[in-house]
C-alpha cells in the first residue's frame, strides 16, 4: 500500500513517460537558443550595443545570466522524471523576464535605437511563447 501511494505522490511532484518528452524537447529548445542568444550578448556586445543602443553594462550581466538559465533548463530537461516545481520556476521565470523586457523598453531604462526596441519587444514575445508552451507541456504531462 505505501508504494502505491509513493507512486501517486511521485507523479504529482515529477512527470514521465511521453508527454514530458514532449515538455522536455520544448526545456531543451528553450534552453539552446537562451544559450545563444547569450553568447551573442557576450561575445558580440561591441556590434550589439552600436546596432541596438545596449550598453556593455546590460549586455554583458544579461548574457551571464542568460547563461545560467540555459544550463539550468538542461539540467531540468535531463532529469529522468521532470520535477513539476521546477517547470513552475521556469514558467514564472520566463514570465517574469517577458515582462521586464517591456518594462525596460517602455521605462526608456536604455538608449535603444528603434532596432534595439524591435529587438528586445522580440525577444519578450519568444520568452512568453516558451512560458506557455512549457506551461502547456507540464499540464499536459501531469494529465497524461
């Protein structure tokens, strides 16, 4: 009776089998392009900050952190069976970023060239399409 239990308590906490393959390919993609896009920052902040009006001292701790949050999504996407909390960090995570990059934009917090809004309204929408599609993907994997 206790494994029976155990394992009804697993599932609420984590997700398996098909669908959180699924909601894995989505951390993953999620993560590679968060990775990229952080090299970008970082390794092209001269070209970036003239081309978007980003001043090195946005670019370059955006990019670290950006950094981080794509080896966090690939150390979430590699678990066997994807902690449900932990989705929910990445969800309100990405959330969290898709509206401070409208924040910025509309605060005038930077010198953004009319690239540099397009570029950062951009990439306020992708954040938020990741939100819903892990969010998508994690009710769908706890339902299955």
């Amino acid at each position: 009776m206790s494994t029976a239990i155990g394992a009804a308590a697993e599932r609420r906490i984590t997700v398996g089998g098909g669908a959180a393959d699924r909601l894995r390919t989505i951390l993953r993609v999620d993560g590679w392009s968060t990775a990229v896009f952080g090299v970008v920052l970082l390794a092209a902040w001269r070209p970036v900050g003239d081309w978007f009006g980003l001043p090195p001292a946005w670019s370059v701790p955006l990019g670290v952190a950006m950094l981080g949050g794509a080896a966090a999504l690939g150390l979430i996407a590699g678990y066997p069976r994807i902690p449900v909390r932990y989705v929910g960090l990445v969800v309100a995570g990405n959330t969290l970023s898709c509206a401070a990059l409208v924040v910025l934009v509309l605060a005038g917090a930077m010198p953004l060239t009319g690239l540099g809004v397009a570029f950062m309204l951009t990439g306020a929408a992708v954040v938020a399409a990741y939100a819903v599609l892990e969010f998508l993907g994690l009710r769908r994997a706890r339902e299955s």
